[in-house]
C-alpha cells in the first residue's frame, strides 16, 4: 500500500517536515533490527478525533524496549503528548499512527550499548488493512510453514522491529500462494497466530485463543475483544488449540490495530463454518466499531481525545 505523506514527524523531541525526518545509514537499526514500534489507530468521532487505547500502546512501547534493556530518552507522558502533538499538526481525523524507537548511529557491532536511542512519531491516512470487502465477507488464508520463534529464543512480548523478519515470511508466503493471510504454529506445532494479528476461534459457543505462552504478542485490541465478549455473556478460555481445530471452528476472527475485527472465511481452502461472517463475530466488531467511532457510550475509557 502507497503511503501519501503528511506535513510532520515528531522526531527526537520537535515537529520536522516530513522528508527531513532521516536517519544515517549505519543506524545500529538497520543493520541489527534494535528498533520497537507501535499501531495505534485513531477515530473521527462526533466529538472529534479520538486515540484508541494509545495509553496501553505507550506502556507497551516502553515495556519492549524494557525486555532489549533499551532506555527510552522521554517519559511515557511525553511521548504520549508527542502523538497528540503529531496529530494535531497533520489535522488527522481517522488513520494510523506509528511511534517508533531505534537505536541509531553511534557503533557498528551487535552490542547495542554506544548507539543513542532516538523516538519518532508518524501519522499516515490508513483504511482497512486487509481490504473494505474483508470485514463482512471474511479472508481466505492459509497455515504457514513457517513457525513462530521458541520460547528462550526471541521474546514475543516485545514488540520489536527484528521481530518482524519472521512475519515477513509468513505474509508473503501467503500472499505468493494466493491468500490474503497466514496462521503462525509454535514450535510445539499449535496455534499462535498471523503474522501481525491475534487469533480467536469459536466452537460450540466457546471462544478460544492461544494463551501468551504461545509466542503470541499480547495484543491489545485483544484485550480489548476479550473484555467485550465477557460483557456480552460469552466464554473466553485462554488456552492451547491444536492446527486441527482451525479446520473444525464455527468461526474464526482477526483482531489487532490494522486488521481490527476481521472474520476468516477460509482456512487451506478449507470453509470455516458456513463461509460467511459468524454471528458471534458480527456482535463483536458492531461492540467494537460502536465504541471507536462514538457511537455507544466509552465505559473503558479507551478513546483518549484529541482537539484540532
């Protein structure tokens, strides 16, 4: 997807013009991933631009640099006003919103420690991640051959930039054999999830979803999805799922910041359910998209305000 540039980043503390905000090429980053991200999206809204949960996004920032033992030169209350900030200066009503801190230019060896960590903050106009059509009709996709990393090996917690190197490979291998998506195994061989979205699946009335011991990221529209069916009466059991029970799922759904709620259509070519959007599904995206777009009353307090 094309990305139409914006007027600012917030970068290292103050507003740049867009194509000034650059960074050297022996950015300990490039060479060695050391950077972590997050994807927030924000929502116009009766009462004007609103941030979705971007409070737990910033914590989580913080807490994936933590892990990399990477300290971040700002609090998470500043960083939290430099998104407000960045969108404020590009007049973003809806769109995508991704803070980024990275070790940059300082030494050239994989010890991290001589690079300075620098944060940025972009904004980009962003529709539906895996296509408008996606959200009633479902996606087609497929079981990767590729697993995700072991326990001991990479945290999964941490939402690092090296992290992704493993989604690559899972997207577009998925993408080459013709689906729009690829459904991540651990290395035990069950289920983790996409290769940048958590996964649940319903049986029976039951909703599932791997647990985080399952090289999962604790995704916090998952969270967020979690609390949601709980508050419409339904079961949530965080726990194992073999690959075979994808096959024999009632129902089937994404959630994470870009792909939000999107319903799985097909596993393998294989026909999940009766091939279209469940209903449990359907319940849960109206729950989410109600409170995100303004529409229902923000019991949570998830939407966090931003005046123009």
């Amino acid at each position: 997807m094309a990305i139409k540039k914006m007027d600012y980043i917030w970068f290292n503390g103050q507003l740049v013009e867009w194509d000034k905000a650059t960074i050297h090429v022996l950015s300990h980053a490039v060479h060695y991933g050391s950077s972590f991200f997050e994807g927030i999206r924000c929502y116009a809204t009766p009462e004007g631009t609103a941030i979705f949960r971007l409070t737990p996004h910033i914590r989580r920032l913080f807490e994936s640099a933590r892990i990399y033992r990477t300290e971040i030169p700002y609090t998470q209350e500043e960083v939290i006003a430099a998104v407000k900030m960045t969108v404020q200066a590009n007049r973003l009503e809806s769109g995508y919103i991704r803070p980024v801190v990275y070790r940059g230019f300082g030494g050239l060896g994989v010890d991290p420690s001589p690079c300075p960590v620098e944060v940025a903050v972009a904004t980009i106009e962003w529709g539906k991640y895996l296509g408008a059509e996606a959200m009633e009709k479902g996606v087609d996709v497929c079981v990767s051959s590729w697993n995700r990393f072991a326990p001991n090996t990479l945290p999964s917690l941490s939402k690092a930039g090296g992290n992704y190197l493993n989604s690559q490979l899972v997207k577009m291998e998925a993408l080459a054999d013709g689906y729009s998506e690829g459904i991540v195994l651990d290395v035990y061989g069950n289920v983790s999830e996409g290769s940048g979205e958590n996964l649940f699946l319903v049986r029976d009335g039951i909703v599932y979803t791997p647990p985080m011991g399952a090289s999962i990221l604790e995704g916090i529209t998952r969270d967020t999805v979690m609390r949601l069916i709980r508050e419409q009466g339904g079961e949530i059991r965080q726990q194992t799922i073999p690959r075979e029970m994808l096959y024999i799922a009632d129902e089937l759904f994404f959630t994470g910041t870009a792909a939000e709620v999107t319903p799985i259509r097909s596993v393998d070519r294989m026909v999940i359910g009766n091939g279209a959007r469940g209903s449990l599904t359907t319940a849960v995206q109206s729950a989410f998209f109600a409170i995100v777009q303004g529409e229902r009353e923000d019991r949570y307090g998830w939407m966090e305000y931003v005046h123009m």
